[in-house]
C-alpha cells in the first residue's frame, strides 16, 4: 500500500468567524479532493490577522502535502492573503506579468486602478492559478494553492488547478443507511470494524421529522474487501429488522 | 478597553473532511458567541483520530478562553472524543452517574446496551451538558465544552449552556452593500479604515445573477465610532454613485 496522499484547507476570513457567512468551500475542496484520491485531513478557519495566516500555512505546509486556501485575495485593504504568504515563505511580494496582462485585458482602460493592480502582486516564485471568473488570478507557491474565497471564483479555480495535483489511491465509499438507533447496532458494528480493519467504517446518526436513524459509511481503497465489509454490514443491519438502503458510490 | 473574551471551535469528524457532510456547526457556534460578546478566532475540522483530537484540543485550550467541540460522542467505536479529551487533560474516563440516570430513564427496560452505557463516560472532573433532544449529554471539562455533532442536538445544547459562558463587550455591527466594485472603492474605503482605526472594516464581494456588489462591514464595540464609521462610508458609496442598503444590526 502507497503512503496517502493528504491535504488541508485554510479558510481566511472574518466572515466566517463572525458567523456572517456559511462557509462552503471547505466542503467543496474536500469533495473533489476525494475524487482525486487526495486525503483532506485537516481544515482551518483563521481571521484575516498575518500572524495568524503565517502560522497556520506554516504549519500545515510543512504536515501535508497540499494545502488549499480561500479568501482575502481581492483589492481591498482587508485582503492580505498574499502578503501573509510571501512572508510565510520568507520571499517578497512582486508584481506579475501575467497578472498584469489579464487584468489589463479585463477592465477597461482608466478601470485599472492602483487596488486592483494590488491584485497582481504574489510572493515572488508563484505560478499564477488561472480566473475565469473575474480574471484577478490565484496562485500556487511550494505545495501551497491561494484561492479566492468567492464560492462561484474558488470552484472554478479548484476545478482549473486539478490536473496539477498528484493524487493517490482512490477511497471508494459505501454507504447503508437504516432506521436502525446506533446504540442498538454499535457492538455488532465495532465487531465487523474489527474483522476488516482496513476498511474506516462510520457510523452517523441522523435526526429527521422526529425520528432517529444511522447511515454506516465503509471506506477503502480495496474494492473486494470494500464489498466484503459491506456484505457484512448489510447482514447485520438485516439481522436487528432493519432495511438497508444502499449507496455504493466508488 | 477590556480584553475581549476569545473562542475556538473544534469540529471532529471524517465525514466533514471526506466531503460528505457539509458542517452547519461552525456557523451556529460563530453567531451565537457573537451575541454573547465573545470572539470566535478560530475553527479547526479535525478526523476521527486520537493523536489529532488531543493536539487540536491542547492547542486551543491553551489559546483561548473558551473551546467548544462537535461531534464523536456517540455509542459507536468511532466515537472517540470524550476518551481523547480525557487523554489531552491527562485525566481518567469515568462512568457519570447522572448521565446514567439521564440515560436509564430514557431508554426502555433492557434497552440501555453497553454501547449506549458508554455514552455516560465522561473525563474525570467533567460537568455535564443537558441534552434535551435525546439525553446522551456533552460536558464540560475546563474551558473545553463538549457537544454532539448533529445539528439538532449540538444546538440544543449550545443554547442550554449560553448561561455558563462570561462574555464581553459585544462586537456592534453595521452592514452597507451598494453595486459597486470593490477595486472601484478600495483606495477610498482603505483611507476611512485609517480614520478609524479600532473599527474593523471588512469588504466582501458578491456574485449574483451574473452581476458583482459589495458588501461593507463596519464592526466595533463602540456605537458612536461605529455610526460615525458607517457615515463615512456611505457618503462614500454616495460620492462614487451607489445606492446603500444598510443592516444595522447593533
């Protein structure tokens, strides 16, 4: 087996701490991770403080093998994502080209102005992520992605940035789902867990018009034994009257 | 000025970070701490592992005043956090016997497994947290809060322990959003966070039908600050020919 290829996302923003804003990217980041066989194992919501950003790319920077970050990138005084950065990395902030070119491109002439010029400045040795959006590009500097964190803007720039990742083995899922209580499953439950060990089972309550019920999610990058574990489950689910209703989704 | 009372959210679970569930928690913690007048600095989403339950844990026990946790307290094997909050305080698992009172008389005679005896267990010196949607309780050990993770319930116990909480002086907020670009506005909106400086200002972009605006967010403890701030800024919006549509929502 090949060691897991991970991630994290750092989500920058007040907004998000403020309760303001609902955040979504992580959630958005984390799902297409999945699909390219990249662990996200962490996630973080920091202020928009640059000790804070520092710190927090700092640490996950060097833990795993991604990192993604959202927010604080636009051309107000408020964004400093890219500053924080580029002291994080120890480099200097310049102005680039190419970041230059498309905005230029983008606005008409006179609309360019000094903030929005702010918007080309990345610390020195990223490659630009493309915008399709609204052009004001991200970048990737060392193992870590700058995004924006504007949902519509961040999808497109993650969808664009894929095929730069180098993903791992694929986890497959498989989700059974009963009306069944956890508390009245959970020793057969941990009981399979211990026979296939390879396979994350988890077991998720769920609370819905007045009623209780539990989705039990096998994850593996082993279809058999991925199918095996699910057999199980499904037997056992059978054997206290549930109905299981099913969700392979490799 | 006092020194703001801080916060830090803790969610843990495989199923935010695989993408599967989108976490509701962050955001209802966020604003409920903002009416009692504490800070939220900062929200890490963790997995279902020991050794990252309990760094995550110490590190922001250490940091701020308050921690408030969602998610593992449940009957299952996966359900690990109240073992690893008891390893980060370097204390016994104990068998509470409210909380088996609490259970005993919710479940039906014969009912109450030992898998959902084990909801009872509580690190040693742990308060408990009411749980009034179905019993098995959180608890407080510290300035560490410990709830469950499915929205209903976590709210639920939030709301019942509002009144354990010593906040401070809440952060007033005044909301402008106008259909102005913010690079149109940044130079001019960075000069007014000048003026005032203990107001923090915050500019988020929209993206709506295919159209971008700005929202302007003005935030501090003090009212008059805050109303001279926000006059600024809508003269401001004025000048450059956008119309306000402001939330006060002090």
């Amino acid at each position: 087996m090949t060691e897991p290829v991970t991630a994290a996302v750092l989500v920058i923003g007040n907004e998000i701490l403020s309760g303001r804003t609902q955040d979504a990217n992580i959630a958005y980041v984390a799902a297409g991770l999945e699909k390219l066989g990249i662990r996200l194992r962490e996630a973080r919501v920091v202020p928009d403080i640059e000790g804070e950003i520092v710190q927090a790319v700092n640490a996950l920077r060097e833990r795993y093998h991604y990192v993604f970050t959202s927010g604080g990138i636009g051309p107000t005084h408020d964004d400093i994502t890219a500053a924080s950065i580029a002291v994080a990395f120890g480099v200097k902030l310049i102005r680039h080209p190419d970041a230059v070119s498309a905005l230029s491109a983008h606005y008409d002439p006179g609309k360019l102005t000094p903030a929005r010029l702010r918007m080309a400045d990345v610390p020195e040795g990223a490659i630009l992520i493309d915008n399709p959006v609204s052009r004001a590009p991200g970048f990737q500097i060392g193992n870590v992605f700058v995004m924006a964190g504007v949902p519509a803007i961040l999808r497109a720039m993650f969808d664009g940035l894929a095929s730069r990742l180098s993903g791992g083995e694929r986890m497959l899922q498989h989700t059974i789902s009963c009306g069944l209580a956890e508390g009245a499953i959970a020793a057969e439950l941990e009981a399979i867990q211990h026979r296939f060990e390879a396979v994350e089972i988890g077991s998720y309550p769920y609370f819905r018009d007045g009623r209780f019920g539990t989705s039990l999610v096998l994850r593996s990058t082993e279809p058999t034994l991925l199918a095996d574990a699910a057999d199980a489950v499904r037997q056992m689910v059978v054997s206290f009257g549930g109905t299981p209703d099913e969700q392979p989704s490799g």
